[in-house]
C-alpha cells in the first residue's frame, strides 16, 4: 500500500487591499486596518455601493511591459505576482526543478470580468459590429491565471483552475494537497485571484442585496457577526501558496511554514445563494476536514471563518461551530479576516489561508474589526477576537470558504516544528 505524502507550505505570496505582499498584509491584519474606500475605479453615481476593497498603490507597469499587459486580464495579472512572490519566499531555484513534477491549480471565481465588460460595452459601442481584441478570449476565460503562472515558469505538471465561486482559492489548494499526495507532483502553485471591482459586477451583488450600501462610512462597512451589518465588501487580488512533499521539501534544505493535516469538502444541497439556516453543510465540511486530519475538535486553536458579514451566513456559520466544537467552542479564537480585506470571492480562500499560516507563525490571531453590538441571535461566549488581535499558543487552525451554489471547503494547517 502507497504511503500518503505528507504535504508542507514553503512560500506565500499575497496582493491584498491591505498589503501588496505578505509581509504587509499581515500587518495591515494583526493592526486591524481595513480596506474598505470609496471606488475609484469607475463612476459610481448610479450605483447602490459606492466602496469597495481595491488594491492600493498597486501599478501593473511595475510588474509587466506594455506588450504583456495587452494579453494579461487583472485576474492574471494578480495570480502573476503573488506567484512571483511566492515562490521568492520559497526559495525555489527553477534552473534545478524538474519542471514536469510542479503543477499550478489555481482558483478564481469570475475570471476575467474586465476584459469582458470592456469588449462588450465596446461591441455596443460599435453598432453591433464584431471587431473584437484578439486576445479578448485568451484574456477573459478563467482557466488563464494557472495558464499564465504555468507558461512563465515552465511548470509542466497538473495545470487547470477550480471555479465554485467563494470556495475556488480553496478548492485549488485542496487538489494541490491531493495531487502531491497521489504522487503527480512534488511541488505544487496554488491560490486564487479575483479583480471584480467592476461597475457589472458591482451592480450583479447589488441587485441580489448581497453587499453593504454602507456609502457613509465605509471603513467600518464590513462588520461580521455585528447586529446592525448589511452585506459584504467587495474585495480584489491573489493570494500564493508553494506546497511541497515533506521529503522533497527537507532533501532541498526548505524552510517549512505549516503542514497542511486535513481537508474537507460538502454540498449545502440547498439554495444557489443562501446557506442552510441551522449549519448543517459548514457542520459536515469541517467535520469531513477534521476526519481526514485524524484528530479531535478538542485539538483546534483557531477557525478564519468565511465570515463575509451578511445576515444569514454568519449566524449560519456560528451555528455550524457550535455544532462541531461543542464546548470547547468557547476555548478556541474565532475570527473574519473579510472584516478588513473585504471578500475576494475566489481569492478568499487563499488570503486567509496565508492568514492562518502566518497567525501559526508568529502566535498570533488576527482580529475582527468593526464590532460595535453583537447579534442578539449568537452566543456571546465565543470569542470572535473582536477589534484587536490576540496572541495565544496556536498549534492548529481551520480556514473555511464557501460559496454560492452550496461549495463548502475546509483546509487544516499545523503549525510546523522541526
């Protein structure tokens, strides 16, 4: 019988609304900074949400030329850098690699939504008459961010991207993790990127009611768990990872950040946007991730909710820890790192795994900004680490996403001692 490989994280590289690498994103995280501004992107006069979680400071002529920046959707763009930065931190020389044994499996919710709006709006423009950018295509399809990661490096191994909305970023890493441990690969690019900050894409959320309208204040717009929140916060960029085989990554002297133990995965089964009222499909993913872990509730420090700061989700997600976690709910840090980053959709998954990864690090969990009175429906003994974060011994930590459809994913990281 095969043993499973053991699977390891070796590098992190994020873009986020909060840091434009993972350095400064886990400062902007443990400072409680937030992300939320008004959108300069676009004219929002005609639009209920007039904010959103961009990127600031970010330049895409820093990181590519003109002529790549013709083929590149924001998406790609995005994926292009927190890879670049990702495999830096893991110190992985390309000359050296076997380049058929490293994969890219990368997440994305919309893909390239940009690219689509623009050609659209100009094929309107142009009386209907099909004269279309020829790397329209090429630009918008959402398998292009693994596509691109893979082109630039030469990573010949398994190469596709997950899409489940919410739950993609997260997706990709749990087939990165099961692709190393069935063998295909010895070093595997995950992570996920979004860039719907779009004027389609914002009035698309708005119209279902799924974001805050919170227009005059909104730094404090994203508020999970609070009685008086109203929607999530549109978020944008990447999120890395470098996963290694244990073996594979020691024989090459690596510096380890985490173990990934477990992961799980579940259908809701039962609505295309909201989640069930009482938990039961955030229940069974975290208890289908904590079976393949092979260890016991009692042995969690920490769970980075998916949190996005809507009325059902949130009580949802609550009832569903309860339900796992029984009484030593009350022992282990809650937190929603949506609460500054706003929600990056596809990208989710993979900023916050980066956040549980680093919280492990340093013994530090980040906190859930913006709480002002808790809702009157969820037990006010769990501790959410409201407003500051808090330093704790953490051993082990449990990242979930979600998504629209009912895709719910869980993923496991111990905190790695040599």
């Amino acid at each position: 019988m095969q043993k499973i490989r053991k699977v390891v994280v070796t590098g992190l590289g994020s873009l986020t609304p909060i840091g434009l690498n993972h350095q400064a994103y886990w400062q902007g995280l443990v400072n409680g900074v937030s992300g939320a501004a008004p959108i300069t992107y676009f004219d929002t006069t005609y639009h209920k949400t007039k904010f959103a979680c961009e990127l600031k400071g970010y330049n895409p002529e820093d990181h590519f030329d003109r002529k790549e920046l013709k083929k590149l959707d924001p998406c790609s763009q995005y994926a292009l850098v927190a890879a670049k930065e990702a495999l830096g931190h893991a110190n992985l020389d390309i000359s050296k690699l076997d380049l058929e044994r490293v994969g890219v499996l990368w997440g994305t919710g919309i893909g390239g939504m940009q690219s689509i709006q623009d050609e659209v709006i100009a094929f309107a423009q142009n009386n209907l008459v099909p004269r279309f950018n020829p790397f329209f295509i090429p630009k918008m399809i959402a398998n292009m961010p693994a596509a691109q990661i893979s082109i630039k490096y030469g990573f010949k191994g398994p190469n596709y991207v997950t899409v489940s909305a919410c739950a993609s970023g997260s997706h990709a890493l749990i087939a990165s993790v099961q692709s190393i441990q069935l063998g295909l690969a010895d070093v595997m690019i995950t992570g996920g990127s979004e860039a719907g900050i779009t004027p389609v894409a914002m009035g698309g959320f708005n119209v279902i009611r799924a974001m805050s309208e919170r227009n005059d204040d909104p730094a404090t717009a994203s508020r999970p768990f609070d009685k008086d929140r109203d929607g999530f916060v549109l978020g944008e960029g990447a999120g890395a990872l470098v996963l290694e085989d244990l073996e594979y990554a020691q024989a090459r002297g690596a510096k380890i950040y985490a173990e990934v133990i477990g992961v799980g995965m579940s259908a809701e089964a039962y609505h295309i946007t909201a989640p069930e009222p009482e938990g039961a499909g955030s229940a069974l993913v975290m208890k289908n991730a904590l079976k393949n872990a092979g260890i016991s509730p009692q042995e969690v420090d920490y769970v980075n909710v998916h949190g996005t700061s809507t009325p059902l989700g949130d009580v949802s997600e609550v009832k569903a820890i309860q339900r796992i976690f029984q009484e030593h709910a009350y022992k282990i840090n809650i937190s929603s790192t949506k609460s500054m980053t706003g929600h990056l959709l596809g990208a989710a998954g993979a900023i916050e795994s980066i956040a549980c990864i680093l919280a492990l690090e340093h013994g530090v969990v980040p906190p859930t900004i913006n709480h002002f009175e808790l809702d009157d429906t969820i037990d006010p003994r769990l501790n959410f680490t409201f407003n500051q974060a808090q330093t704790r011994k953490l051993s082990i930590a449990i990242n979930n996403a979600f998504g629209f459809g009912g895709h719910n994913t869980s993923v496991i990281f111990k905190k790695w001692v040599s």
